[in-house]
C-alpha cells in the first residue's frame, strides 16, 4: 500500500491544476463546464426549429407510412400461417381416416407429414426474419399459436404404433389450427393509410379462414366417419354444428367482402367438386340414426380436398387484394414524408454545423479515454499482474500506474473520469499483488507441509520395513504391517497435497513396466477398507514405469471414494480390459448412487472443468483425481451402475501402455 501514498501529491495537483481550466473555461460559456451542458447548447435551436416546423406533419405521415407497412407484413406473416393451416387440414383429414380403419391413407400420411414439416419451417422462417419486425404483435402471436404443435412428433408415433385415439387425435389438430385461426388479423394500428379497405379485407380474410376451417374439419371428420362406416357417439353432432359455423363465417365474409372477391368464392361453390361434396354431405345427413354409409373415403378426400384447395386460393387473392391496397397508401404516405423530411434537412443543416464544433471538443477526450482505458485493459494491467505474480518470493510487489492522459478545458465529467480510471488501475494492481502474495504463501505452505510430510513418511515407511523383517513375534507383526499400511495411506495423503498445490511430488519411477494387476494391487493396498476390494477381472497389459505411481494414486482415490459410499458389507469390484489402443479401468460399486446434478457436478470436477477455489472441502478427491488424470492425458468418468451405486471409468492412453503378454493373468486381492 505505500505505492498508493506516494501517488496522493500526485493526484491533488493534477485535480487543482484541472479545475482552475474548468472555471475559466465555465466563465467562456454558461453550461460550457459539462457535457450535459455542451449537449443542451448544440440541440436547443435546432430541436426546437425542427419540431416546431416539421415535427406534427413528419410525426403524422410517418405514422402513416408505418402503419401501411406493418399491414402489409402482417398480412404477409398470416398468409404463410394459413400455408401451414393448409397442411395441418389435410394431415389431420389423412389421419382421421387412417384411424377410421383406411389402411390405403398410411403412405399419402408421411408424404402429407412431410410436407406439413416443410410448411411449419418456411413459416418460422419468416417470423425469424427482420423483415418481420414491423409486425412485432403478430409474428408474436404466431409464435404463441405454435405451441400446440410442440407435441406434434408424440402424436405422429402415436398415430404409427395404433394406440391413438381418433378422437382425441382429431380434437389435437383442431386445437393447433384453431390456434393459428385465433391471430388477430386486424391492423394493430388505425391511421389514414389503413382505409377502410384494408380493415375489410383482413375481416374478410380471417372469416374466410375460419369457413376454410370449417370445412376442412368437416373433411376430416368425415374422412373417419366414411372409414369407419357409420356415425359414432356424438360425431353426427359435431358434423352439423361444423356445417352451421361453415354458414356463419361466410355470411361475415360476405357482409365484410369486396364484390370482386364474393364472385370469387360463389364460383368456387359452383364448381364440380363443391357439388360433389353437396351430394356426399346429403348423404351423410341419411346416416344421422347411426345406420351404415357407403361411401368411397377417398372420392370424399378427394372432392373436399379440391374445395378447400380452392378456398385457400381465394385467400390468397384476398391477402394480395389486403396488401395491394396497404402498399398503395404507403407509397402515398411515403410522398408526403418525403417533402416533410426536405424541410427538416434544411435544418439539419444548421444543427450539424453547430454540433461539429462541439463534437470534436467531446470526443477528443473521450477517444483519448476510451485509448487509454484499453492500454490498461489490454496491456498494462495485465502486464502488471504478470510481472506480480512472476516475481520471485523476495521481491517488493510495487507498481506505479500512470496518471491518465490530460485534457486541458474538458468537462468536469471527462476529468473526473480519467482520474477515475488511473485510480482503477492502481487499487486493481494494489489488490492483484495483495491476492498474489496470498496465493502464492498459501501454496508455498501447502506445498512445504507436504514435501515435510512425505519425508517423514518415506523415514517412517523405511523404519517400519526394517523392523517387519526383524520382527518374529505373529501378533506383533501383524500390527506392524497394519502400520505400514497407515503410513502408506498418509503417504498417499501428502501426495495429494502436493497434487493439489500444483507440485510434482518425488518420482518413485519403476524401471520398464509394470503389470496393470500389480498397479491395481497396489492402489487397493493404500485404501483403509482394502479387504472389501476385489479385483474381478483385469485383463493382461503393462504400464510404463513413469506412470505407475500416479495411476496407482489415481485409482486409490477412486477405490477409496466407492468404498465410503457403498454399504459395509458389499465389496468394490475392479475391472480392466484393453479397448481399441486405450486400457479401461472400472471402479464398481453398490452404494447409494448420485443424482444427476451432483454426477455432472463430479464430472466437471475430474475433468478439470470446475475452479477448485470456489468447491467444499469433501471433494477434495475428485480435483485430486482430476489433476493427476491431466497429467496422464487419461479421461476419467462416473456413470450410474446397474441397479444402484456409481461406476468410475478410468481410460488410460496408449502413450502409458506396452502391448500385453500373451496369456495376461487377473490378480486378486485377498479378501
């Protein structure tokens, strides 16, 4: 911190020296002394001038221009759901009778299926375009009408493995189309360029669609009727209720519609096809009492398909009927903003030359600031924590920050701001050094404690050995072995301190290679409850001795993890077979298992994915392994097993393997 008082002298001239130049330069002008000043005295007289003269008459045919357009594309977007209306129409009809027991429907089905898919995607499309953001309200709304479709792909199998119900399959399409139905359509905006035309003609668009609807409801109902043979329970009701809402929306489409536009839907019920379905519906009517009705499904599909084919024509002729009569009132619009704006620009011209001359007296300092503030950013700071944390453990941590560029006569806002970043530089470089020198003095104990640790452990381990061999006395010797197998396991302790500390610990190197089995047998005897381990099945290879040790620490701590939670009484097993030029490891246990947070969480942790500052203490482990696993280039993993508990899979490279011997022998662990 005695860097920070060596500046302060510093920093109090610099800020008497900047407000002596602030108060003459306030004195010039009045407002002058801040940016919100300088701002106000450049946009005054120009903004006023503006509004008075242009603002009413711009504001008012912008409106209008915007309004226009936003018809336009709304009208767009609608048309496109209608597309998609379309399909859902016929793949509900198809499937309707597919489910009435019309086997001959399964292959125009998919084909129909298809191209509903195709539909939906044109459709998102061009609500995800940014021509569709002048029909903000609508292209949300479609949005929301899609969400019943999110279970579409569940109904389709249900459809394929024959346990849908026709019924309810049927109520799920109508409920998508309806959705889609449901848009408002009318202009989310009445001006002058939405006339009464276009009003109509999205009324009239939209009753179309529900009569649309209705038929092709009534097209698919039938289309399960007809397959089925005879009316169910309820069906004949829903079929006159379908043809009464047909009536209903084509009288509001004719009270709402252009006499160019009835003409075009009366010839489309004066086609073959309309007096086909006219015959079909009749008798239909005859098979109100649930009697039998013979009737060919696809004549039905066909003739309905090629009237609600037409009323979809007629439709689209509304739709481009709606959007030519909204683009005609734009292009007027747009003729009248355009004289408005050339009276603006006459304006504009004088505000732009009163702000070029306060613009450059602005952004001056502040490009200068905003150079400055990326030197710091970019080079100086992090050169700073560089050279902290770099310095060795008897050097002062000191750093002196610049005092930030000056601006003679700038803003009280500016000055304050460089002298503001100057003061982040330092306090950041004050506090990079503070947590350096913690960081690096707890590492450096850490590491200390364990290197003094594992001394002692190497002294006592070789203390033990001795007096083994000396010892003649059964009881005796077996506490002593019990012992050696304690100082092995705070052997293996102190090593993970020093893992953790980012140390490398002494190497205990084995000459050639060694056998997987004996590195197994020798991680099972650092473990506690090492008499619970069995070594199921390890198939024959050998690790090169560099590795030995910290494969053996590795899986210790995976033995000894799966042995702290797995119940008393049931053993660990290990497994090891060789896969393609890897040699996999298993670590089985039956314990309580993990749930699928806390799984990815371990995960991450012996990955290396997750800090180890921020994690409890518990899982202390877990970075063990995770450290070590990095330093083998190995890839270690927990899934669930089978039934219950946790396996651990350990996969070693081919860079720490031999090839294996020829007839490879398990080693089992005593129990």
């Amino acid at each position: 911190m005695t860097g920070n008082a060596a500046h302060r002298p510093d920093r109090a001239g610099h800020t008497a020296r900047t407000l002596r130049l602030h108060t003459l330069a306030a004195r010039a002008l009045p407002g002058w002394g801040s940016i919100r000043g300088r701002v106000a005295v450049v946009l005054a007289v120009p903004t006023c001038l503006l509004l008075a003269l242009t603002g009413l008459g711009v504001a008012d045919r912008a409106e209008d221009w915007s309004a226009a357009r936003e018809a336009g594309d709304q009208v767009a977007v609608l048309l496109r759901a209608q597309d998609l209306v379309r399909e859902l129409q016929r793949e509900r009809g198809l499937t309707n009778g597919l489910l009435g027991g019309a086997g001959q429907y399964r292959d125009d089905v998919a084909a129909q299926r298809e191209r509903t898919d195709d539909a939906r995607s044109e459709l998102g499309a061009i609500l995800s375009d940014e021509s569709a953001d002048d029909a903000k309200s609508t292209a949300a709304a479609v949005q929301d009408a899609l969400l019943p479709l999110a279970t579409l792909t569940t109904t389709r199998s249900d459809v394929d493995d024959g346990t849908a119900s026709r019924s309810r399959t049927l109520a799920f399409y109508t409920e998508a189309v309806t959705a889609l139905l449901d848009v408002p359509s009318a202009p989310a905006r009445t001006t002058a360029a939405t006339d009464r035309r276009v009003t109509d003609g999205t009324g009239a668009l939209q009753s179309l669609s529900r009569a649309t609807e209705a038929v092709a409801l009534e097209r698919g109902s039938l289309n399960g009727v007809f397959a089925a043979g005879r009316f169910r329970t309820g069906e004949y009701l829903d079929f006159t209720e379908l043809r009464a809402t047909r009536l209903a929306a084509l009288h509001q489409y004719a009270e709402l519609a252009a006499p160019e536009q009835k003409s075009a839907l009366d010839r489309v019920f004066r086609t073959d096809a309309a007096r086909r379905v006219s015959a079909y519906e009749k008798r239909a009517e005859g098979g109100a009492d649930r009697s039998a009705l013979d009737v060919d499904p696809a004549r039905w599909w066909t003739a309905m398909t090629t009237l609600v084919d037409d009323l979809h024509d007629v439709q689209r002729q509304v739709g481009d009927d709606v959007r030519a009569h909204a683009a005609d009132s734009g292009t007027e619009a747009t003729r009248q903003l355009a004289g408005f704006l050339a009276l603006g620009g006459l304006i504009l011209v004088v505000a732009t030359a009163l702000a070029l001359f306060s613009a450059r007296s602005i952004t001056r300092p502040l490009g200068a600031l905003a150079d400055e503030a990326d030197a710091v950013a970019g080079s100086r700071l992090p050169d700073a924590v560089r050279r902290i944390q770099e310095a060795e453990a008897d050097d002062e941590i000191t750093h002196k920050a610049a005092d930030g560029p000056q601006h003679p006569g700038s803003a009280r806002e500016i000055t304050r701001l460089a002298a503001a970043l100057a003061n982040v530089e330092r306090t950041a470089t004050d506090l990079a050094g503070e947590q350096v020198v913690l960081r690096r003095n707890s590492t450096e104990s850490l590491a200390s404690l364990g290197r003094r640790n594992q001394a002692l452990l190497g002294r006592q381990l070789g203390l033990i050995t001795t007096l083994e061999s000396q010892e003649l006395d059964p009881d005796a010797l077996a506490e002593l072995f019990e012992l050696d197998h304690l100082a092995t396991r705070m052997r293996r302790n102190a090593e993970s301190l020093l893992v953790l500390a980012g140390e490398e610990s002494p190497p205990r190197a084995w000459p050639g290679t060694v056998p997987v089995s004996e590195v197994v047998q020798s991680a099972v005897a650092e473990v506690e409850q090492y008499q619970r381990v069995r070594t199921v099945e390890v198939e024959g290879a050998r690790i090169r001795g560099h590795a030995v040790a910290e494969v053996s620490h590795l899986l210790a701590e995976l033995i000894e993890n799966a042995l702290v939670f797995s119940p008393p009484l049931h053993p660990v097993e290990i497994y090891g077979w060789r896969d393609g030029t890897e040699y996999c490891l298993a670590v089985v246990d039956r314990g309580i298992g993990m749930t699928e947070e806390n799984l990815t969480r371990s995960n991450a942790r012996l990955s290396g994915r997750e800090p180890f500052l921020i994690a409890p203490t518990r899982f202390l482990g877990h970075y063990v392994v995770g450290t070590l696993a990095a330093r083998l280039r190995a890839h270690v993993e927990l899934r669930p097993t089978e039934g219950s508990g946790i396996t651990a899979y350990v996969a070693l490279p081919a860079a720490l393997l031999q090839e294996p011997q020829q007839q490879p022998a398990a080693a089992h662990v005593p129990g």
